[in-house]
C-alpha cells in the first residue's frame, strides 16, 4: 500500500543550493568511472609494457559510447516515469549498471595483455556512464533557471574534474597496491553511494521518491513531457541542420580530438620517456584535475560572464595551440619530469576551461522544444571527436611516432578556432529574445528559459 506523500524533504525546484550540489556531485561521480577506465587503467597497461597500439585500442574502445550517447537523448525524452521525475530514473538505472560491470570486471580480472577483456570493460562502463551523464545533462536543462547556468556549468564540469581526480589518483595507487579488481570494487562501492542520495531528492514537488511513496506526476512535466518519436525527431532535424549548428560541429570536434589524443599520450609519455610507475602517472594526472576543476568552477564560469563565452573559448584555443606547438618541438626536453608534469596540469586545465567556455554556445543553439536531445547530440560530436583522438593514437606509427599526436591535436584545435573568428554564433540578449518568442505564455504555466 502506498504511504502519504512526503512533505518537504530534499526537493531540487524549490532549492537553488541544493540544485547546484546535485549537479555538482553527480559530476563528480561521473567522473569516478571515468578516472579509471580513462587514465588509470591505461596508465597502468603503459607501465606495465603494453604499447601505444594497445593503449589506443583500449582507450578507443573506452571512448566509443560517448560519440554514440546522442540515442541515448531520444529516448530519455520519450520514455520515463514522470510520478518518480523526469530524470531520476534514468539515474538510477545507470548508475545500477555502472555497479554490475565493475563487479563483471572484478570477476574477470583482466591482465594488461588481455586487450579485447580490458576494451570491453571500458566499453560497457562507459555506457551506463554516458546514460548518467545525459540524465544529468537533462536534469540541468529541466530544473536549472537561467541566472544559475553559468554557475551551474562550472560546477558542474569543475565537479567532473574533480571526480576524474580523485578517481585517478585514488585507483591508480589502488592498482599498484592489489591489482585492478580492487581498483573496480572500489569504484563500484562510491557508485553505490551516489545511488542512495539520488533516491533520497525529488526533482519537483508532489512527485514519488520511492515507487511506493504517494505522489504524481508534476504539471509542468506533463505539459512537455513528448508522446511521440516524430515530434522530437523533426524539430531536433530541423535546428541541427541550422548552418551555424553545422558551423557548430567542427568545433566540438576538435575539442574531442585533442581530450583523446592526450588522455592516451600521457600515461606513454610518462612511462616511456620520463620513467614513471602508474603511480605516478595517476598521481601527476589527478593533480591535474584537481586543479583543472578548481579553475572550472572558479575562473572558468568567471572569464565566461565577464568576457562573452566567444572570446574566452578563441583565448583557450591560442593556448592550447601554443602547448602542440611547445610539445611537438621539444621533444627532447620530454624526459624532463617538470616539463611533463607542466604539460599534464596545462592540457587537462586547458581542455575543462574550453569546455565550460563554449558550453553556453551550445545551449544557445538549441530549440528550446528539443534542448535536451539537442544538447545531447552536441556532445556526442565532441565524444565522437575523443574516440577519434584515441584511434589516431592507436595509428601514430605510421604518422611518423608519438610526437605526430600534437600535429593532430592542433590540426583540430585551429580549425575550431578559425571557425570560432569567422562564425557569428547567437549572443546572449538575441538568445533570450528567440526563447521567449518560443516559449508558451498560459497562466498555468510560467513561461522559463531552458
């Protein structure tokens, strides 16, 4: 039998701090898996022998479902159950499957020579992963307002950070110490975790927390809420083949091809030429993101609200092309382990900064109808560009070594920037004014900017 509904309690609509930690935290727990499937996995497979081929492969594998996240999308705004919210659930069954492929991973107890068990691990993680992260991706356009977004970017890509810092760090010492399936479990335990806070919110008033709780679905996400595929399809068809979206894609591209080139090149530069364990490749790499999150949730969103997101992104792409162009000459300075440390906290630094930087341009090109599939889509584009990064990594022999990575990287870096100086992308005041000539004026329902 069902109880009376709750009263109170942890409700994200009716708190503006309590949004902003959910967003923020359930970053960081994205985060975790992606710390060690991304950087400590392959950092221990580089320290271990494995070879730039096989680290690429692995990390191809890895990065795979996050181009494919864009389906993902369409069917969060199809399907759900509205009387538990409009996201939670997807959450939670996310995070559940993110918990049963770390115990998988425990059971099978992969060695560094088992490439294909290892790339299937990364696979699977990064699936329930990228369900987790457009969930929350939906979770912010469906209960963010407008004055918290720049806000809300940097936490949440800070928290990120943050996540895939501590993820690193700690499960790279973890597999040093007792082996990887230790590392899994751990990381399967934090999940778990998280799984129990999101249980204990509620998206909106008069919603269920618990399946058995009393409660409905709230007005609002009745009203929006899409009955049919051909609606979500036509409008999110119709605002992707926009020319300035079009104009959009090679940026997020390039943005992806440099965090995939990198993640990979780091753990083969630190092992290879400066002579480091796993352990300390983590440690270096989870230092960075430390700093990199602490600069995303500071500096980042700070740069974006005073400068205009345009500026600041052309002002992180001419620092990114200046480290290619430092790294790619230098390569006989790349024993030295403060150039490599440098190099670590600058590109990871450098790739979050960019990333909350073009984040508003984003949402500003999306039809507020189908903003979240949109947004979705947009960075599936980038996560395509990641996988891209890590199988030209797995290719570099054949370009002329690992050095040839930075000519890749630039290559995408400067094409974004070229576009980012010549594309007139829509600015603050002119978004508004489209969303509110879009968006529906009923005394029921408030009109709000998503």
């Amino acid at each position: 039998m069902a109880t009376a509904p709750e009263n109170g309690g942890l409700i994200l609509s009716q708190s503006r701090p309590l949004r902003l930690f959910t967003l923020f935290i359930l970053y960081v727990g994205q985060g975790l898996p992606i710390g060690l499937s991304w950087f400590a996995i392959p950092a221990w497979m580089a320290a271990n022998g494995a070879s730039a081929e096989d680290v690429g492969s692995v990390l191809a594998l890895t990065a795979l479902p996050w181009s494919l996240k864009l389906v993902n999308g369409f069917f969060m705004d199809r399907y759900t159950v509205l009387s538990l919210g409009r996201r939670r659930v997807w959450l939670v069954g996310a995070q559940t499957a993110m918990i049963l492929v770390l115990l998988a991973g425990i059971a099978l107890d992969p060695a560094v020579t088992q490439i294909t068990i290892l790339g299937a691990i990364g696979f699977s993680l990064n699936v329930a992963t990228t369900f987790q992260d457009v969930a929350v991706d939906g979770l912010a356009v469906d209960i963010m307002k407008e004055d918290e977004r720049a806000r809300g970017s940097g936490m949440m890509f800070g928290g990120q950070s943050i996540g895939i810092a501590a993820g690193t760090a700690i499960t790279g010492a973890v597999i040093g110490t007792y082996g990887a399936p230790a590392a899994y479990g751990f990381v399967a335990a934090l999940v778990l975790l998280l799984c129990l806070y999101i249980v204990s919110f509620r998206e909106r008033e008069g919603e269920r927390r618990l399946p058995w709780h009393a409660g409905s679905a709230h007005p609002r996400n009745l009203e929006i809420q899409a009955e049919a595929w051909w609606p979500i399809l036509k409008n999110t068809l119709i605002s992707l083949t926009k020319i300035t979206s079009l104009l959009w894609v090679p940026v997020l591209f390039g943005r992806g091809i440099l965090y995939g080139g990198l993640t990979g090149a780091t753990p083969l530069i630190g092992a290879n030429d400066v002579g480091w364990s796993e352990a300390q490749i983590a440690a270096a790499t989870s230092t960075g993101g430390l700093i990199a999150g602490i600069l995303g949730l500071s500096l980042g969103g700070w740069l974006g609200d005073k400068f205009g997101a345009k500026t600041t992104a052309i002002g992180w792409m001419l620092v990114q092309l200046a480290m290619c162009a430092v790294m790619y000459l230098g390569v006989s300075y790349w024993s030295d382990p403060t150039l490599f440390v440098v190099f670590v906290y600058a590109w990871i630094s450098l790739d979050i900064l960019l990333t909350v930087a073009c984040l508003p341009i984003s949402m500003r090109l999306c039809d507020p109808t189908v903003a979240a599939t949109q947004f979705t889509i947009y960075m599936a584009i980038s996560n395509f560009g990641i996988s891209f990064g890590a199988f030209m990594l797995s290719r570099i022999d054949g370009l002329g070594g690992l050095p040839s990575i930075f000519l890749v990287v630039g290559a995408g870096v400067l094409t974004g920037l070229i576009l980012m100086l010549t594309v007139r992308y829509p600015r603050r005041p002119e978004y508004y004014a489209a969303l509110e000539a879009k968006m529906p004026h009923d005394d029921r329902v408030k009109p709000r900017i998503d």
